[in-house]
C-alpha cells in the first residue's frame, strides 16, 4: 500500500510507476508476481495454477473439494457469506468461530479465519508468532 502516493491513489498524477496498476487490487498483482517467481524457479507445475488460486469465498458446498483445496482465496464484492464488507461492518460480531470448526466449505473456512484473527490482538499475533520461530530453531 506504501507504493503509492495519495495523489496517485486520487489518479491526480496519472499513471507513474506502475502501467495500470490499481492499489486496491495489491493482492492480486502479488499472486502474480508469486506464479512468475515459482516458474522461473521451477518450483510449480503452472497446470495446476487454475486448480489451486482464487477460490471464491462464496461456496457453500462443503463436498467440492476440487475448489475446496486452493491455495488462496479470493472475497469478491458481494453480500453474500463470507463478505469481507459485512466483516468489516462488524455484521459478524456475533458469531463465534467454533460454529465454523468442521465446516470444510470455502465460505465457512473465510468465515472462521475472518473471525479468529479478531480473537487474538496484534501483540499477541507478534508472540505466537516469536514463539513459533524460537521454537523451530531449538
């Protein structure tokens, strides 16, 4: 997000650094740099690409696990669950993630984890995350 000025945000300047490129789709330039990084390594079969990336956060359907197996979910704008409007909106507040634990749906999966990073704070984040690191080091 840092890569862009306000005034490049507010399209005032014009398009400077990046030919087209918006900030509020950072993330998904980023899969594409991350695709582009693994195949010159030769570290992914890119036939797999459309099977594993961007799942929609919609599907409900908890058996289809040819979609229920990818590697990065994708929220469009929409109302419907899982939205990352009404998450952030606090539409979801009252729901607990346990309710989430065995549903194997990609929508239930965006739900849970939407609302377990809201059970931790971000300096607790930071420990867990020390922790893992010092952990694996021994």
């Amino acid at each position: 997000m840092n890569e862009f000025t306000r005034a490049e945000q507010q399209r005032k300047l014009g398009v400077l650094l990046w030919p087209e490129w918006h900030y509020g789709v950072l993330l998904l330039y980023g899969c594409e740099l991350a695709i582009n990084h693994l195949r010159l390594s030769e570290n992914i079969n890119l036939g797999l690409a459309h099977k594993l990336l961007d799942q929609l956060t919609t599907s409900k359907d908890p058996y289809d696990l040819e979609n229920n197996n990818r590697l990065h979910l994708h929220c469009w704008h929409t109302d419907e669950e899982f939205s990352k409007f009404a998450f952030k909106a606090g539409k979801y507040n009252r729901i607990h993630p346990r309710k989430f634990i065995h549903d194997t749906s990609a929508s239930g999966y965006a739900m849970r984890m939407a609302l377990e990073s809201r059970l931790m704070s971000y300096i607790d984040l930071k420990e867990a995350r020390m922790n893992v690191k010092n952990s694996s080091r021994l």
